[in-house]
C-alpha cells in the first residue's frame, strides 16, 4: 500500500453538507444525540508504540525503539507522548485503551486485513458490506453518517444514504448553476440525482471553503457532530501505519501519525464542548506489529494492537485487557503480541452503547452471532 | 434509437464526425480486430515493467531501509528519488493518458468501451505497486490481445499473469504435501506455510461461475489446490517481480473435485502439471453460470442496473453457438444494447462520463496527444498528470479500485454527494481544457446535441438558458441526458 500519501493534507475544503434533516428538533433535547467516531488506522498501528507496556523485557526486543517521556496511565501502561489529548482527557475519565486486541486475523496481509477489519468478517472479501453500515442498519439509522473520504468506505456500505465529504481543490459552480441543473431534473421519471442536488445546495454556506488540513477537517467534524440534526456516525482514514524503516520513537513516523490521532480527539473534545460527553471515539486498525524490531529500525507487521478510546460514553479511564505477556513463549508464533481479546466485541458493544441497540442484536444483525462478548456494561456507560 | 445508441456502446461523437447510417452495424464492425494504440512513442511492455517494479521493491526494502535505519528525512529523499528513477511517480499517468487517447481519437470507440469493460471485470486492485508499475500495461498486453480469442482464453491469460497472481497473493497458495510445503513445515523456526484461498476464491466468484453456481467452501478448497505452484519466480534482486513460471515444487497433488467433477492426476504426466489450470479453467469459462454471470455483467455495464433474461439469454446463446468466441459475445452484446437500450438510462460511471463530455465537447486534456510521451527517468510533470488528476477528483482513479471486484456498475454506488459534488466541480472545470480554435458558442452545442442525442428538446431549452459562456459547461455535463446515457 501506499503509506506514503498523507491524503488529508492534500487539497482544499469546498463543501460540507449535512443529512438527517427529517429529526425533529426537540427529539433532540430530550434525548441526546449520541455519536460514534471511527479512526482508521491503516498500516497497522503498533499497539505497543502507542500504549507501551511497563515491562523490561522490551528493551530486549526493540532497543531502538525505547519511548522516553512516556505519559503514565497506571504502573503497568503508559502512553505515546504524543496522545497528549489522550492523557489529558484520562486523568477525566474520558480515555481509554483496550489493548492486545485485534480482529481474529493472523495473515498479516495489509489487503486482506483491511477488508477484515472493515467487513467484520472472518475471510477477506467474503463480504460485501461493513461492519457499521450493517450495524447502523440494525438500529435503523439511515442518513446518520459522514465518511471523511471521498469514495464511501467499505466499513459503511450496507445501510442506505451514507453521506461522505472529503477536501478538494475544485470550486462548485455558482449556485444558481446548480439550481438551473436540479430544476432539469424536473418530470426526470425516478431520478435520484435531483435528491441529491438539493441535498448538495442545503448545505449550511458556513461550511464551504476554509483550508485543507486534517486540523480543519477535524475541527469541521466536531460542529457537524454537534448539530443535533447532524449526523451520528463519522468515519476518519489515516494512513501511514506500516513503519517498516526509521519507525522512531518520541519523535518520526509512528509519532506523527498517533499525533493525527490525538489532533482529530482533541479538536472533537474541544469543538463539541457538552456534546462530547454523548460520544464515543474508537481507533481501528487491520493488525498490530511485531514486538521485536526489524533490520531496519522498524517493525513487521504483527497481530494484536490496541484500540484507543474517547468520549463521554465511556464507562472510566482503564486498560482493558487480558494481557498475554511479552515473554517468548506468549508471544503469536514466537514473535507479535496475542490478541486475546476479538476488537470485534468491543465494536459490538461500542455499537450497542451508542445506538441503544440490544448487544444480541447486533451480535445476530452485524456479526452473524459468532462468538463475541458484551463488554456494552464494562467499557461504556449505557 | 439512433444518436443515443452511439453513447450508450461508445462515447458519442464530435461536433465534425457524421452520425453513422446503422449504428448497429457501425458498433459491430469493430470486434473484429484489435485496434492499434495511437500513442506513436514506443509504450513499455510487462516485462519491462516488472523488472522496475522489482527494482523498486528492492532498493526500497532491501538497501534505502538498511542504509538510513537511523534518519528517516535521508530516507524519505532517497526514496523520493528512486520514486522518480524508476517511474512510479509516471507510469500510471502515461497508462492513462494512453487509454485515454484510444478512447477519444480511434476509430473503434465501441472496442475501447469493452476493453474497459474487461479491465473493470478482471480487476486488479490498489494493492502494493501495482497501479504505479503494471495494471495499465496488463490491460494492454493481458486482457486486449485475447478480445479477439475466446473467453476461456482471455481467463487463463489473467490468471496466470504475474500482475493477478500477485494481486491475489497465489506465490503464498502452496500445497502443503508438496515438496516445498513439506520442506518450509518440518523447519520449526519457519512460518508454516499452506493453502491461500484468495486467487481461487475470486476466481470462481468474480471471474467465472460466481456465487449462483453454488459452489462450496471444499470447491474453493479444491481450486486452490489446483494452483498451487503457479508462482513468481523469486530471487533475491528482484524479489516478488521476477517471472511466473509453473513450479511443480509448490504443487499439491490431485485428484480435486470441482464442482463435482473429478480431475485426477492420473490425467497429467509430469511434464504437464501445470496444464491442470488449464483444463479446469476450460470447464469454468464454459459453465453455463459463467455464461450467465458474464452476460449479465455486460447487460449491467452497457444496458441498465438490473437486466433482464431477454437482455442476457442472447448474449448467452451466442457464446454457446461460438464457443466464447469473445468477437460473437461481443457483437451479440451489441445487438442487446440496440434492441432494449432505449427503454432505460444507464448512469454513467465517472471516467466514462468524463470520456462522453471529453468526446462531445472535444476537451483537450491529455498532454502531447496523440503523438504521446515517454518516460525519460524523471517524475512527471503537472501536464502529463492531468488525466490521473482528474479521475482522482472526480472519485474513479482506474487501476486504484479497493477490491477485487472492481467498480461496481450499480448506480447507488455512485450517487454520493461528495461523488456528485466532483462532477459540479470537475464540469466548471472543463472550460480550462477546450479546444482554442472552437468557439464553444449556443451553435456549437447545438451541433453536438443533435448529433448525439434522440430526443434533444430538453437539452436545447436547457442550453438556450445558460447564456453565461462558463457555465455551459457545468450544465451540459451534468444534465439528466448526459449524467445517463
């Protein structure tokens, strides 16, 4: 894969527009609208890189790759100091980490891990669809979620009108362009198209033009989110993760992308204000690294990594995990961190949460009630 | 149907071409030969291809990571550089800007569609460098060629080409029993290695039976078995690139059950192992589901999203009548489009509608056409990006598909408002790329759309009240009659 193109710095913002226009207002006051972020992480996140355990035996693995400076969450975890938002929001109960988790995917393909991680499923290209559009089709939710990209991600196909949004350089027509071009479609027999004209021209004018920087997406994203007509679901693409050369430690590679991370929590956190507190963010990744460092001061591509967590919906600050140790013998085939824990239960449940979902439901509608495990009461505040 | 017909199968025509007499006739005539690339300067062949392909991968893994293990910026220039040597930086515009120029200037528009279409059946999606390096020419030299020859033979090219066998990761398919497999499993410090059921699996799904067959998890099992050993050959300079050469070292044994028929061992002499593929691929590309399911996808690519059995049965019977002979396929697809085309209005994915647009309104975007531009070992410039630039915007960069599968030909697939936002914008775009010596004035548009379309009142009208001369073009391009064809 290309890990070399940073896709959201490219570009320019042009438009943005919303869906869910039909949700009465005051439905809103009394019941809040909960959202869920998703991050993609693509490359595969090196779990221990971003959440580094307190363990000696590290140093034996990956001498090269020692964090300095890292940020304490408890004596057996710390975190990347880059996930300065991350911290921060820790010591408010408001971050959290699941950790030597991953989808039950051992191969170590990039291709087929990331359509792993995106259908749920357990063989690559099975299926068709992701495992948030089908979730979301579950809980009824059409026109709740905003992909920032430009083709829809797999991850959200499954439920009808997805809205997605993603920078360009190029400018729209003048508006009066696009009105003569929707009123064309007037006595069009069942065209789709004139819907989403008018959609495109109901765009709030606040929301065209503005820079190009995931920093602007991002802060973008957390006035969407807070509108309560806006959507409930959103989905971030970063790539960049598979640092096989030069990984780094404090600072390069690896650094930097968690920084994207830590930049898109704390543009939502600060942007959404009491909104926040009714969202849920959740980091996804096809696989995690190997523990030992490779040739060139990087690291292959492994098995489990660790999901980073924000938001108000989570239950407290905590590592969850059923950690398996880094000795040998522990080790997935001698050399990657166990994954003990399938990501696709606390997906599930991170579902359950957020759209008031029995967990059973989704498990049966979006995982085809293979063996996954409610942590809906452990992880989340429901 | 006359005028619309020549969008529907091609790209319309251009305000100096005539409207052909019988455009049935005129569409048909075209599947018999292979039409030239016009691109005059020399193209690179696969070959040539790969081996840069295997240059890459190599000095990238093997010596940049090694030499700049401890300085990342030196490493990030370096490679940047050995980016811009080796062309994957340029390859992939130059494909383009290839395809592109056929597409626009030959004389067999209707051929250029259905090598499209090919390239979209027998995908190979973003995965390593593979559009950066190879996926343009595999169409060229794997899919084009065999257009003319039956589909069975247009199958068996694909799959053991080295741009699907890497696409698919077959090199990793090795049969546990096999020599190899034995050897690499009895060495406790080895990744054990077996099956890998990715190539089979899609071979059975997308490129032959596909999932009405009904086949089942021991068929795909069993397919895998069969191709086992079909395989780059690997070398430590050239990595992955080097070339496909059956190794009967990799080879799992039979008998297989396909589909319930048998295919045993006792069939092949040693020299002809490698000729299993062979033989179960003549039984796929001739089953009676890939028939339907091939047929089907034509219907759905050319005709409408949800195609009928009148639309497909014909395609189906003239394969049967000519043995997949691809010509007869092809012309009888043709007749389908003629016959029932005109009852429906096929959206049009986004290169395509670029293409249309391009065609009728004879935009000038594609540097140095048709005298062409070669790689000359340096990264490419903003012209001769300009035709991967625009699919990338308008959401349709060609060789970048995410999955097997391809781009799917299904109209909700496409009706994104970011999807439709990049065609308002592209469209406002066009009047930086029209030709200088036409004058682009209301006479002009009516010329094209009177040529082009059946039924054009409409559009006129719609034209008549776009006076602003920029405009013209965001509404012509995105007007009911040109967004379907």
């Amino acid at each position: 894969m290309n890990c070399t193109r940073r896709s959201f710095l490219k570009g320019s913002l042009a438009t943005i527009f919303f869906s869910n226009f039909n949700v009465p207002l005051y439905g809103s006051i009394i019941n809040p609208k909960k959202n869920i972020v998703i991050i993609s992480l693509r490359g595969g996140m090196d779990g221990l890189t971003a959440v580094p355990v307190n363990d000696n035996l590290i140093s034996h693995y990956r001498s090269d790759l020692i964090l300095n400076h890292k940020l304490k969450l408890n004596p057996d975890f710390s975190l990347h100091p880059k996930l300065k938002t991350l911290h921060t929001l820790w010591s408010e109960n408001l971050a959290a980490v699941v950790h030597a988790t991953n989808m039950p995917y051992t191969e170590r393909s990039h291709f087929d891990g990331q359509n792993i991680m995106e259908t749920g499923a357990l063989k690559a290209y099975t299926e068709k669809t992701g495992w948030l559009g089908r979730g979301m089709k579950s809980a009824g939710l059409y026109g709740s979620s905003l992909a920032l990209s430009l083709p829809m991600p797999l991850l959200l196909r499954g439920v009808e009108k997805n809205n997605n949004y993603y920078p360009t350089w190029m400018h729209l027509p003048k508006r009066e362009v696009i009105e003569r071009i929707t009123r064309a479609y007037d006595g069009v027999e069942q065209d789709k198209l004139q819907e989403v004209y008018n959609v495109i021209m109901n765009r709030p004018l606040t929301m065209q033009g503005g820079d190009e920087t995931l920093d602007s997406l991002s802060k973008r994203t957390a006035q969407i989110l807070k509108d309560p007509l806006g959507p409930k679901v959103a989905v971030f693409d970063l790539e960049g993760f598979d640092t096989h050369t030069a990984q780094g430690t404090v600072n390069g590679e690896h650094a930097e992308n968690l920084q994207d991370v830590d930049l898109i929590i704390k543009n939502l956190h600060a942007g959404m204000g009491s909104d926040f507190d009714n969202t849920l963010i959740l980091t996804l990744t096809e696989f995690g690294r190997t523990v030992e460092q490779n040739g060139g001061n990087g690291t292959e591509h492994g098995y489990g990594s660790a999901i980073l967590m924000a938001g108000g919906l989570l239950k407290k600050s905590q590592v969850f995990s059923d950690w398996p140790g880094l000795k040998k013998g522990n080790l997935f085939q001698g050399r990657d961190l166990l994954s003990t824990i399938d990501s696709r239960s606390v997906y599930a449940s991170a579902m359950s949460a957020v759209f008031d979902v029995e967990f059973d439901r989704i498990k049966n509608d979006v995982f085809w009630n293979e063996d996954i495990k409610d942590f809906s009461n452990l992880l989340f505040r429901v | 149907m006359k005028r619309d017909y020549l969008r529907k199968v091609a790209f319309g025509i251009s305000v100096d071409e005539d409207v052909p007499s019988d455009p049935l006739v005129w569409a048909q005539n075209q599947f018999d030969v292979v039409p030239d690339f016009i691109w005059e300067k020399k193209l690179p062949t696969l070959d040539e291809q790969r081996d840069r392909y295997g240059h890459w991968v190599y000095q990238d893994r093997e010596v940049l990571r090694e030499k700049h293990k401890n300085d990342r910026l030196a490493y990030e220039k370096e490679k940047d550089h050995l980016r811009n040597i080796t062309g994957e930086r340029f390859f992939e515009s130059l494909e383009l800007s290839v395809r592109h120029t056929n597409a626009l200037a030959s004389h067999s528009p209707a051929f250029e569609r259905m090598w499209h279409f090919w390239g979209n059946f027998f995908a190979i999606s973003e995965k390593d460098f593979l559009a950066s390096f190879s996926t343009g020419v595999y169409q060229r030299e794997i899919i084009r060629p065999n257009m003319v020859n039956t589909f069975e033979e247009l199958v068996y090219a694909v799959t053991t080409s080295w741009c699907m066998l890497h696409h698919l990761d077959n090199a990793e398919n090795i049969g546990p029993n096999s020599k190899e497999g034995v050897r690499k499993n009895s060495d406790n410090d080895k990744q054990k290695v077996g099956l890998n059921e990715n190539h089979a699996r899609e071979l059975l799904e997308l490129h032959t039976l596909s999932p009405d067959a009904n086949y089942t998890q021991e068929d795909v099992v069993e397919m895998a078995k069969v191709m086992t050993g079909w395989r780059h050959f690997w070398s430590k300079k050239k990595l992955e690139a080097g070339p496909i050469k059956f190794q009967p070292e990799y080879h799992e044994q039979g008998p297989y059950k396909i589909l319930g028929k048998v295919y045993d061992i006792k069939d092949f002499n040693t020299v002809n192992k490698g000729k299993e593929l062979k033989v179960v691929i003549k039984d796929l590309a001739n089953h009676p589901s890939t028939q339907r399911h091939v047929a089907k996808k034509l219907c759905q690519h050319f005709v409408c999203d949800e195609p009928t059995d009148e639309m497909i049965i014909p395609i189906v019977n003239a394969w049967k009548k000519n043995d997949g002979n691809l010509v007869e396929i092809h012309k009888a697809t043709m007749r389908t489009v003629f016959q029932y085309g005109s009852n429906y209005r096929k959206f049009s994915m986004p290169e395509l509608w670029l293409l249309q647009n391009a065609k009728m309104l004879g935009l000038l975007y594609i540097y140095m056409s048709p005298q062409g531009f070669e790689f000359k070992g340096s990264k490419p410039s903003r012209s001769h990006e300009l035709v991967k630039d625009i699919l990338w915007e308008i959401g349709h960069p060609i060789y970048r598909a995410k999955q097997p599968n391809g781009y799917i030909d299904l109209e909700d697939e496409w009706l994104s408002p970011e999807l439709i936002i990049r065609r308002l914008a592209a469209a406002r775009r066009f009047v930086n790329i029209t030709n200088p010596n036409v004058n682009y004035d209301q006479e002009y548009f009516e010329n094209v759309i009177i040529k082009n379309f059946d039924h054009p009142d409409k559009l006129l009208k719609l034209m008549k009240e776009s006076t602003f001369y920029a405009d013209r073009f965001a509404v012509f391009a995105n007007s009911p009659e040109v967004m379907r064809a």
